[in-house]
C-alpha cells in the first residue's frame, strides 16, 4: 500500500522528532534504528523510504534541533525587550534544561559526541552555535562589536558548560548552585544610576 505524499511527510517529521528526542537522550551511538522506528510507531523497514542511512538522520535531526533551539532563543529574547539577556539565562540555566534531556538543549546533551560523527555533523553544530554566539553578540553590553563578540562567545561556553555539569551532578542542589553562579556571573551589572 502506497502512502500519500503528505503521509509520507507527516511520518518523516515523527522520525525525526523522535530520533531528535532519542538521540538527546541517548546519544547517537545509545539508540538503534529498529528502536526509533518503533518509538515513532512505523515499521522498521519503512526507515529507508525516508533516509539512506542512520548517518543521515542523525544529521537530519541534529539540523532540526539546532533550528528549533535558535528559533526557541529568538522567542525568549523578543519577548523580553527590556532584558533580553536576563531572560535568555533564567531561560537556558533552568532546572528543566538539566533534567529533561529528551526535550533539553541539543548542544548540552550531544556535542561531546559531535567531533566523531564527521564534517556535516559538525558543520551542522558550528552553524547552530555560531547562531547562538550572534543572539548573544546582539544583546551582550559591551563598547565594541568585538568586546561584544568575546563576551558572546564566553557566556554561550559558560552557560552549555554549566548545563553539562549539572546534568553530571549526583546532588540536585550542587546542580542549582552551578547554575546560579553561572547565572550571576553572566547578569551584567546595572547602570550607574539604574536600580
């Protein structure tokens, strides 16, 4: 039996939304095709109408998350215009980023792995961070866009840093702590004159 078009797109965006979920949860090597075919309730055998290989949707996937996570940022910092960076951290270093590591950031849970999975992959994940490190740039005080760039570039590593100790912590508390210090230390310091 033949699907329609729209059949077969609709099942091609549950694989991947369950690969996503898997792959963050598991890692791309902890999770076999047979098993994110059968979380997405298809046959295993209808996996190669959709991609050549489990190569390909791991990158797949990983482009759909990293999309999803700069739209995601974007949000956060446009509906906050008065502090788009005070925002965009409560929003990132959140306990909810920490446990939930099948919906949580793509970056935290997956970069380790990124550097033996080839230059797509990578290319994929220098794309998403570069766009985060630019949300950033944009919202980062600083005199120059090169000050601005720097501090960027240090906050993004300190905050996916932060989430990644965090979610190694076997105290819940220590795992706040790593969060909250790193939360304070990236809050610029307000105005002279401000309060």
């Amino acid at each position: 039996m033949r699907v329609s078009r729209e059949k077969f797109a609709e099942n091609r965006e549950k694989i991947l939304a369950v690969a996503g979920e898997l792959f963050r949860e598991k890692g791309f090597d902890g999770i076999g095709v047979a098993d994110i075919m059968k979380a997405a309730g298809l046959t295993h055998g209808g996996f190669y109408g959709h991609f050549e290989s489990k190569d390909e949707l791991a990158c797949e996937a990983s482009k759909a998350l990293v999309s999803r996570s700069l739209e995601r940022w974007k949000h956060v910092v446009d509906g906050a215009p008065d502090e788009p960076l005070e925002a965009l951290l409560a929003h990132y270093l959140s306990h909810r980023n920490v446990v939930e590591h099948a919906t949580g950031c793509v970056f935290a849970a997956l970069t380790q792995e990124v550097s033996r999975h080839g230059p797509k992959m990578q290319s994929t994940f220098t794309g998403g961070l570069m766009g985060m490190a630019a949300i950033l740039e944009e919202i980062t005080p600083g005199e120059t866009p090169e000050e601005r760039r720097r501090k960027a570039l240090v906050s993004l590593s300190a905050m996916v840093g932060a989430v990644i100790l965090a979610r190694a912590m076997d105290n819940p508390e220590l795992s706040q702590e790593f969060l909250a210090a790193t939360r304070q230390e990236l809050t610029p310091a307000p105005e002279s004159g401000k309060e």
